[in-house]
C-alpha cells in the first residue's frame, strides 16, 4: 500500500508541472513565442549541416501578456495576439523550454513586425 502511494504521488508532480508548465502566462508586455524550424534544406535540394543553420527570424506567438501601465496609470495593451506571425531580432530574447519545446520571451517592443496574411 505504502509503494502505491509513493508511486501515485510521483506521478501526480509529474502532472502538475506539466500543469503549471502549460498554463505560463507573460506578465506586462511581454509576448511569449515559439521560433520557426530551422531551415535544413535549401531551395535547390542541398542539405545543410545543423551547426551551419542560423536560427530563423520568423516565430508565432503563444501568448500575450495583458499589458504596461504608464505614468498615469493607463493600461497599454499589447497589439499582438496569441496565432500571430511575427518577425523577430537576430539576438534578444529570454529562451526559456516549456513542456519540451524551445520558446523564447520578448518584450513589445523588441518585436520587429507583423507578418499579415
């Protein structure tokens, strides 16, 4: 009876980070987003080695952050929403692995465009 409990109670912490790793939310004008796949064949059919491939600049965001208050106390809320396609820096971001995927954090203002369409 007591190896069940323990067995039980494992994996139900099991579950519940996978809970709470699900259910991040960004906070201010943050924006969660997942990168595009790295390109490893090009147009002509050549495959590329992995070292060789540079991280795309392209990802969809996951989720949004409710906003920044300013002086006044006026909430500013972010113009992207969760599905966008957006165009992201070079460099920048915090990269953080949720359920197993690399996603990474950007501030509003750190984005660089809307892909439209």
């Amino acid at each position: 009876m007591m190896c069940s409990w323990l067995l039980f109670r494992y994996l139900m912490r099991g579950k519940i980070r996978q809970a709470l790793a699900r259910s991040l939310a960004p906070l201010g004008d943050r924006i969660l987003v997942r990168r595009a796949a790295k390109e490893v064949q090009t147009a002509g059919g050549i495959y590329l080695p992995s070292d060789k491939t540079k991280s795309p600049n392209e990802g969809e965001v996951v989720a949004v952050g409710p906003g920044i208050r300013d002086v006044s106390g006026n909430l500013h809320t972010p113009t992207l929403k969760a599905g966008d396609s957006v165009l992201l820096p070079e460099y920048g971001g915090s990269k953080i692995e949720v359920d197993g995927d690399e996603m990474y954090l950007y501030r509003e203002d750190d984005i660089l465009g809307k892909f439209s369409g």
